[in-house]
C-alpha cells in the first residue's frame, strides 16, 4: 500500500499543470547511457530536489531542462516553461562587472535597474550594488547569483548544487533564504545536490537518479520551516540513503 507521502506525489502530480514534462529522454556519452528514457513531470510552483551519486546524470538531466544540452534534443520529448533561470554551484559573476551590472545582464527595459536593485535587496545586498565582485564573500556572490536570476522572474528556476562550496553556517543561512525567495515568487524549482539533508530541508518532493532513470519519487509532507534536527524528517532520511545504497553500516 501506498504511504501518505507518495500518494501526495500522485496527487499533485496528476492534478496540476506540469510546468515540466518528459517523456522517454535519454542522454549517452561515449556509448554509455547516463539518462535511459527518463519520464517526469514537474508542476507549475513545485519545489523538487534531485539526488543521486557522482555521475549518475543529475546535471545532465539539469542542462537537458534548461535548453543547455542540444544533443539531447530528439531522444524523447522534453517540454519546460519559456522563462527559465540557472544557478550554477559558481556565481559565475564576470569580476569587470560591478554588482547590479551583473544582476541586470541580459536584462532589458527602462525598469530592469529597478528591478535589479528590488532583487539584491530581497536577498540582503541593498547597497552594494556598486561593489566589484571580488568584494563579496562566497555567501554574498551566490546571493548575487539568485539577484540576478529573479531579475528574470523565471517560471523555472534551475539549481545546480549552488551552496555545495559554502561553509555550513552560511550553507544553512541560503537554504532559509532560498526557500523565503520561493514562497515570495513560486517558481518551479529543480535543485540538483547530493546531500540528503538539503533536500528534506528545503524541497515538498525529492527524487532518486539511480541508473539513468528515476528511482525514487519521494513527497516530504512536513511544514515548513523545517530543521535537520526534526526526528520527524528520520524516516525520509532513511528511505532517501536506502536509495542511494547507502546503508546504516556506511553512516
């Protein structure tokens, strides 16, 4: 019999618009398949994590979403929203550029420097919009980094490990923000990590990559905001590392 939580996924699966879809998409390097007809579907304003082990397609599944991997293209039937923003595990913020330049690049219109400067203020750098990049810590580029894809006002955000070079006080204060950023604009979110603890703090559903396909489709059905000293998240904790093999002798 079903549990609760994955009959939670059924349900918001089935009942709202997928904001992404996939249907049989397959991606192969040098003769072997890292994704072998992945089928998915991501409701308009879901937050989803994606878990798996190094290799095991989790970026690659990323880029094939965010239009980034052309190759992929044909192998299945991939269909996600026009507006999409990436952030990578780099800021990757160009150091000629000061701070709100940044933010705004590819940005057009009379009121995409406002926008810019409303976006670093939602995530705490009001004010340093005239800093060089090479003024900010990790915590403060990475924060630059989610600016200037809300600058965008994307219908997906895409997030490719972006707090996994961060110390962990400053890891654990992104997860809080990152989720207040969520609830505010309600993107669909697909974050890519490959800590177990991240997703069952910051995602309402968390998938397994295992074999190029999907292997676990979990709903995590605890409000927010949740903290990784909760017992009750345990449960999900073990199911998760049970999909990735990992067992109670390896913890």
């Amino acid at each position: 019999m079903a549990t609760h939580a994955e009959q939670l996924t059924a349900t918001t699966t089935t009942a709202a618009r997928p904001a992404v879809q996939l249907r049989e998409l397959t991606r192969s390097f040098d003769g072997r398949k890292v994704l072998d007809g992945v089928d998915l579907d991501i409701p308009a304003g879901q937050f989803v994590a994606l878990l798996g082990h190094s290799g095991s397609g989790k970026s690659t599944l990323l880029r094939a979403v965010a239009g980034l991997d052309h190759e992929v293209v044909g192998s299945g039937r991939l269909t996600a929203p026009a507006r999409v923003s990436v952030v990578f595990q780099d800021s990757r913020l160009l150091p000629w550029r000061r701070v709100l330049d940044n933010v705004l690049l590819g940005a057009e219109g009379r009121a995409a420097a406002a926008k810019g400067r409303e976006a670093l203020a939602e995530v705490g750098l009001k004010g340093r919009e005239r800093a060089w990049p090479n003024e900010l810590s990790g915590g403060e580029a990475q924060r630059a980094a989610l600016a200037r894809s809300l600058v965008r006002e994307p219908e997906l955000l895409l997030a490719d490990e972006p707090f996994g070079a961060l110390d962990a006080l400053t890891r654990i204060r992104m997860h809080a923000l990152l989720r207040q950023l969520w609830e505010r604009h309600r993107p669909s979110v697909l974050l890519v990590t490959h800590d177990v603890d991240e997703a069952i703090v910051l995602a309402d559903r968390v998938l397994v990559l295992e074999q190029g396909r999907i292997g676990l489709d979990l709903a995590i059905d605890r409000p927010h905001p949740r903290s990784y000293r909760d017992p009750l998240l345990g449960e999900y904790r073990e199911r998760l590392l049970a999909a990735l093999g990992v067992t109670a002798d390896h913890q």
